[in-house]
C-alpha cells in the first residue's frame, strides 16, 4: 500500500507551520499506526501446526490417564 502525501507551502506560510501541517495529514491518514501494526504483527500458526499440536494434546491426556488407573499420579 502505497500513499503519497504531499503539501505545498502557501504564500504567508513559514516552515515551521509547513511542516506541522504535514505532522498532521500523516497522522489522519494513519500510515504510522499501520506501519507500527505490521511491524510487530504475530503470525497465525499454519493448520498443519495447529493439528499436530491437537495430535500432541490428545496423545499427552491419554497417557496422563493411563497412568491414573495404573495409581502412578494422583
């Protein structure tokens, strides 16, 4: 996503008045609150991930039960 934003400098307009102007214009567009969200965005675990992780649940509370009806936890 690309987004130009550009000012021009009006006739009685100083630099400092320029520069907050475009301060403002990127802070409505929201290209830093964007860019800030991408950055440290955390990935979705793949569905292959996801169900291997289900396998390795299902495969622990087995075992887990097991060892209850053989007394060894409690």
């Amino acid at each position: 996503m690309i987004t130009t934003i550009e000012v021009t400098k009006n006739k009685n307009e100083n630099n400092l008045s320029l520069l907050r102007r475009f301060s403002r214009r990127v802070q409505d567009s929201g290209l830093v609150r964007a860019a800030k969200n991408r950055r440290f965005r955390t990935r979705l675990p793949s569905t292959l991930t996801h169900k291997n992780q289900a396998l390795k649940r299902l495969v622990k509370r087995k075992e887990s039960e097991r060892l209850k009806k053989l007394g060894k936890i409690s």
